[in-house]
C-alpha cells in the first residue's frame, strides 16, 4: 500500500464548508464504484467498529441512498442521500440529511460535491459539503466528522488494496 498520497481536510466555518482532497493508488472506475455502489459503500463508509447497512440505494439523478451507520451495540444513525447531478467516471452531487429509521429527514441538511480524476495511475476525489446552517456545521463537526471520515477512508484503502489485487 502507497503511503505518500494525498489527503487534505479543510474546514472552512464563516462558509459552514469541508473540503476533502484524497489520492488512491487505483483506477479510476475502481474508485467510482466504491462510492457509487451500495454492495461496496457498505464495507467501508463506517468508521470501525461502527457498520454501515444500505436500506435501499437507486445511484441515477432523483434517486438516494437510505442506509445507516449501525455501532456494535446496535444504535442506528440514519440518513438519506439524494443524487442531484451525475457525470458517470467524473463528478455527483447529493443532497445529505440525517434521519430517523423511517426516512423522515431530519432538516437542514448538506450538499455533497464529488469530483473524481485519473493520473498516473492515481485517482484523485475531491469533496466539497456546504451545510445549510452553522449549527448543522457544527454539529457535524462535533460529533467527530473529520475523525470518522479519515477512519473511513482508510477502510477504503484497505477495501481498494483487496479489490486490486485478486
């Protein structure tokens, strides 16, 4: 595993904004899929020893993502995700909300930017999350966000590694 690639987290308070910029050493459709397939966003996305389980996933403009971050004892942290704009290979976005196990979202949310590259046999995905109101922000931030995402994405490592190399 390359150890040298590129991870930077950005907060930005007075815009309520995260920016995200994360180098993989893998292809690039590899990479893609491990955000836009649910079979794959649930062996990583949770930061151990927290799970993540998709409810349901429809990955096309208009659809979303129900799914849950699940701790070892079993509480369930849900949110929806709603695909506002997709660029196959290159770029989506979403519309982030918490909500309850009914998908009764929890109001204000965050718009999620992902922007996907290839060079040199890296990708490079960049994040950009605007939230709506500070105390969304900061409660995202609280709750230990950029911890979580970094443990997150070492899964993702692990998981690109694996898938690489059968």
């Amino acid at each position: 595993m390359e150890t040298n690639l590129l991870f930077e987290f950005t907060v930005n308070k007075s815009e309520k904004t995260v920016f995200i910029t994360r180098e993989f050493s893998a292809e690039l459709s590899l990479v893609w899929d491990a955000f836009t397939r649910k079979e794959l966003l649930d062996q990583w996305v949770a930061p151990k020893p927290w799970s993540a389980k998709t409810k349901y996933m429809n990955f096309e403009v208009g659809g979303c993502r129900f799914y849950a971050m699940v701790s070892p004892e079993g509480l369930e942290r849900w949110s929806m995700q709603e695909y506002t704009s997709i660029t196959p290979k290159t770029n989506f976005k979403m519309y982030n909300t918490f909500a309850d196990a009914e998908g009764n979202k929890e109001l204000p949310g965050s718009a999620w930017e992902y922007y996907f590259s290839e060079q040199d046999g890296k990708t490079r995905v960049h994040i950009i999350i605007v939230n709506e109101s500070l105390a969304r922000f900061e409660k995202m931030i609280e709750m230990g966000f950029e911890l979580g995402f970094k443990m997150s994405i070492d899964n993702l490592e692990q998981l690109l590694e694996t898938l690489t190399h059968k």
